[in-house]
C-alpha cells in the first residue's frame, strides 16, 4: 500500500470543516437564494417539531433588509448545559447520529455569520453567539427575564454564499403550505426589503457578490415626437449552471412577462459577447424598464409589450452598459468571455 493510502494518511474533519468545504452537498446552491432558504428551514425545522409535540403555540420569522433571519418560537427552550451539544458536532460524527431535536443546526452553525440563539428554559436565560462555525464566547446564563422560549437569529455566511438572500416569493410559498398543515399554530412572517434605488440595485439585490458587477445604463431614444425612456441592468451569477436568463422587465412602470424590451437586452448581449443563441444569456439576471407614449400590448392580462421600435432602443441602451461596463472592468468581462466560449 502506498503511503498516500495508509491509515495514518487519512483525515477526519469536524462537521464544520466538512459543510464548509462542500457546502453545496448540504444546503444547495450558494450563488442564489437555494442555499438561504435551506438554511432557513433548518432553523424553523426544530420550532416545527415542536409544534407538532403540542409544545409551541406560535412561530415568527422575521427576515431583515441585510439578510439577517430570525426564527422565534414559545416552546419550552433548551437547557443550558445541552446548547452547546445541540449546536456542534465532534469530529468522526455524522449528522444521522444527533437525536437531539433540531438536528439540522449545527448545518447553520457552520454555514452562518453569525448565529445568535437565546432561549429560555425552566426559568433560565442562557445565550451563545457563533460566528462561521466557531464559538465566539462561553454560554452566558442568567436568570430568565422573559418566559419560555428560542430566538435564532443569524445570516447566511457571505464568504460562502455569494447570494445571502432569501428568495422572498418562495420563502413565502413554502412558509403558507406549512401554515396550512399546522393550523393550531400561529405562524407568522415579515420579509423587509431592501432600499434600492435604481435597476442597478434591483439586479444587485438578486445575484448578490458577483464577481463580475453590475452593468447599468439609462437614456433616452426615439423620435422627438415618440421618446423612448429606457434603463437597463445586467449581472452574471458567480457559477455557471447553464441556467436560463432572467430578465425583470417592466413597460409604463408595468410589470410584463416579455416582449420587445425583453428581446432588446437578449439581442444586445449576442452582440457584445458575438454569441450565437442562449450562450451569453446563460445564468443572466437583467432588468429594463421602458417608458413611452401610447405602448401597444398583447393579450387580455396587457402583459407582453409589442411595440417593434422598442426592440433597437433596448439593445442600444444594452450595449452601451455593458461597454461602458467593459471600460470600468476588462478582467471581469474578459473572464465573461472565456465562460461563454467554454460552453
């Protein structure tokens, strides 16, 4: 046997070495929301356990501007000598092994930064604050000052996810099905949305830290006795998954679901990156909002915009961000570049 292979050679890792080294084989993808929202669920996972003990009447979430979640619950908390032993777990150990409630968090433990539990047991108040994956201060135990209960507080790690935030549409979703089966428990949720201030901001918020930026431009286009009012922002998401685009468009501060705005930034892509159908567009979040006098629509809902000048507007104002873009960031473009031939 070579040495490379003999028992000495091999390495046993913490739970938090292991999560955080393949923190995809866990919690799902981190460069979106997947990731997030898992982390998410893991947490309420325990209050919902005990809520189907009969031991928690009510559970609130509250998900924060700059991503922080918390998940508060009124069961009857976790004595202090076991919160340690409920948030780690000893190198050699597997998760299968935990039988504590809330087995899923030591998975947020390792993948947060930070991790705040405060909970109230049997008229004792004991806290402990973790910061990706490590304790960061003894538990702290004092006598209850409020009655019975789990508060978690925490945030998605940003040295691994690049996306921290929580898909609010699904998050929302998933938490309604659980209200559904879990009628005797008040469940209750608030998603606080972030300040933005343009599309730049819109598209920012959604693929978080990309490491390609954000390109942005807004102007004007048209005939004087027909302006077109355009902006547009566009971003790569940090992994390449071959994902489809998504493009947020909206006509007359209208949402719509396509048309030729939305084929404006797609032909305006192809031609930046001189890419032939959906290579460029892969793993692309975009936005562009369009304003002009009289806009035709199609359909009975007045969803897709059909007006045909609209289309040369949106990929003039596409290309214009995206090479000013290139200006302002080569390395980032160039690697764009590299990633489209690759497909």
């Amino acid at each position: 046997m070579t040495d490379e292979h003999c028992a000495d050679a091999v390495q046993i890792l913490s739970l938090r070495e292991v999560v955080r080294k393949r923190p995809a084989m866990y919690v799902g993808g981190t460069d979106e929301g997947t990731g997030p929202l898992h982390l998410l669920l893991d947490v309420l996972a325990g209050a919902v356990e005990l809520a189907v003990r009969g031991r928690c009447t009510r559970i609130d979430i509250v998900v924060e501007a700059d991503d922080h979640i918390t998940v508060a619950d009124d069961g009857p908390g976790i004595p202090a000598a076991a919160l340690v032993d409920l948030l780690e777990v000893p190198a050699g150990r597997t998760r299968g092994e935990l039988t504590f409630l809330c087995s899923d968090l030591p998975l947020a433990v390792a993948l947060c930064d930070p991790l705040e539990i405060d909970t109230v047991h049997a008229g004792e108040q004991a806290s402990v604050v973790y910061a990706a994956g490590l304790q960061r201060a003894p538990v702290r135990v004092a006598p209850a000052a409020r009655s019975s209960g789990t508060r978690i507080r925490f945030r998605p790690d940003p040295h691994i996810f690049q996306c921290t935030r929580v898909p609010r549409a699904e998050a929302a979703r998933r938490l309604a099905d659980l209200a559904f089966v879990l009628p005797a428990v008040s469940l209750s949720w608030t998603f606080a949305e972030p300040r933005v201030a343009n599309l730049a901001d819109r598209v920012r918020v959604e693929v978080g830290a990309s490491p390609f930026g954000v390109a942005h431009h807004h102007g004007a286009y048209g005939t004087g006795e027909r302006p077109i009012a355009v902006e547009v922002a566009l971003a790569w998401r940090a992994e390449p998954r071959g994902r489809p685009p998504q493009i947020h468009a909206f006509a007359n501060l209208r949402p719509s679901a396509g048309g030729q705005h939305v084929l404006g930034v797609a032909a305006g892509v192809r031609r930046f990156l001189k890419a032939r159908g959906d290579r460029g567009l892969h793993d692309l979040v975009a936005a562009v909002a369009v304003q002009l006098t009289d806009p035709r629509f199609r359909g009975a809902s007045q969803s897709v915009l059909l007006d045909a000048g609209v289309r040369a507007a949106v990929k003039q104002a596409t290309l214009i961000a995206l090479m000013s873009w290139a200006v302002r960031d080569p390395e980032a473009v160039e690697a764009l570049h590299r990633r489209t031939r690759a497909r």
